[in-house]
C-alpha cells in the first residue's frame, strides 16, 4: 500500500462538504510510514485547491474526473485533453428540448446557460462563479475540457441516455452525483487517470488503494489494489468495491485504518 486516491464530495470530505482537520492529521500520520495520498476529483483546480492547501498534498491530483492531472509541486499541468469543438457544439444542440443548465469548463474559467434553481447545489457545493452566456458565438469550444449538465433527474436520465446510444460522438458522459452528468473527451475517466498517475510515479496499481462513492469512481475502485466504497453509495458502485464504509470524511478514514491499515503499519 503506497498511494491513497480520494474522490472529494461524499468520501474524503464531511457530509456538509467540509473538510476535517483531523483528516488531514490522520493522513499526515500514514504518509509518515510512506503511504502517500491525492485526490481524483470531477472538480476544477479552482474549486480543488483549498482542499489540495489543506491537506498538504504533494503528489499530482487528478481534476475534471481525469481531463486533467495537475502537480501541486511544480504548479503545472502534467495531462490534460480537450473536448473536439464539434463534440461541444452537437451535444449542446442535442440538448435544446432538455430542461437542464449547462457549465462549459475552459481553462479556469466556467461559463454558463440556461441557469435555473436546479443549479443551485451545485453552485453552492463546488463554490462555482461562473460567467452567464446565451449562445455558443460567445464562447471558443475548441478549448472545453468538461461540461456539466445540471437539472431534475428525470430529465438527466433521458439526456444520459441520449448521449450514451449515439455513438458518433467522441466522448464519455458519467454521473458524478445524482444532479449532474458530465460529458468528458473520448477515453477519459478517474481510471484511466490513475493508470497515467501510476505510470508517472513508477508505483504498482496493485499498491493504490481508491476511495469514492460515485458511478464515475466505479472503475477506479475496479482497477485499484483495492476499492474502498462505503454503505451509502449506488448499488452498482458497492459491487466494485472491496471494502464498504459506514461514514465518509473523517470517520470513514478512521474506520479504514482500523480496519486495513493499523494492524499492519502502526502496531
């Protein structure tokens, strides 16, 4: 066991979407005995580096479900790939008879249409400011990493439905929480990330241990040495884990400590 991978939101966060202090304490304590932690989010550097600060973390965290993988050392992105223009501009138009609000991810920058209150746990839970627009002329959709759909979830299932039966277009929709579906370029995902950041670090998968509770973690939790999902999480999600939780944030570190790792490392 040399690497932990966290997603954020329900699993190394509280409930409220904070982060406990004695979480960062904890894993201050494992990576002393050289298990080494980050995060792999569907966040945005932006929304992400407060808790990156937080937890003092060094090794290179995964943002926008695996779009992109930044270094917190070097300040600089270490993988990164955009949605094709065409990709942006069919989805959108897919999308005019859909009551959802839309989110384009360029660079640092998040823009916005069809804004409605179904946004607003979103807005509110990553932190989001975003720039208002009322059509694509104002944007530059070569340059889109992710988009984010955000409505009622009767309408994100027939959307999700939608995107995955044309397969003509080149890219991945995940649900990274009941309220959102994310569109992201062809072959990117938490996994494929990991597979990158393994790579990177010259580390074995089969010494990662990946935590989330998400249907867009499922295949992180898959190909890990081992998954650790938690009692809460979608019943397709706890069958591509090994170890389930009862509580995520503090908790639920705890808990896996006790369970996986004190015995071995701290007696």
């Amino acid at each position: 066991m040399k690497l932990l991978v966290f997603d954020l939101d329900g699993t190394l966060l509280e409930r409220d979407g904070t982060l406990d202090v004695r979480t960062a304490e904890l894993l201050k304590r494992l990576e002393s005995v050289g298990i080494r932690s980050t995060i792999a989010t569907g966040r945005s550097l932006k929304s992400a580096m407060n808790f990156v600060e937080s937890l003092s973390i060094t090794v290179p965290v995964i943002l926008f479900n695996g779009a992109r993988i930044f270094d917190p050392t070097s300040k600089n992105y270490l993988y990164s790939k955009l949605l094709p223009g065409h990709v942006v501009e069919k989805v959108v138009s897919q999308c005019r008879n859909f009551n959802v609000a839309i989110f384009f991810f360029i660079d640092e920058d998040v823009y916005a249409m069809n804004v409605s209150l179904h946004a607003t746990n979103y807005i509110f839970r990553d932190g989001l400011s975003y720039h208002p627009i009322d059509d694509l002329s104002q944007l530059h959709t070569a340059r889109v990493t992710k988009l984010v759909f955000t409505g009622p979830s009767s309408e994100l299932n027939r959307l999700e439905l939608l995107f995955k039966f044309d397969h003509s277009l080149e890219m991945n929709a995940t649900r990274s929480e009941e309220d959102l579906l994310e569109v992201l370029p062809a072959g990117v995902g938490k996994a494929e990330a990991v597979k990158w950041l393994c790579t990177f670090l010259r580390i074995d998968l089969k010494e990662v241990v990946a935590f989330g509770n998400g249907e867009n973690d499922s295949q992180m939790l898959r190909i890990a040495g081992l998954g650790v999902s938690f009692a809460f999480a979608p019943e397709t999600v706890k069958k591509c884990a090994k170890v389930l939780l009862h509580n995520c944030g503090y908790l639920g570190l705890k808990e896996f400590v006790e369970k996986c790792v004190e015995k071995v490392v701290f007696s």
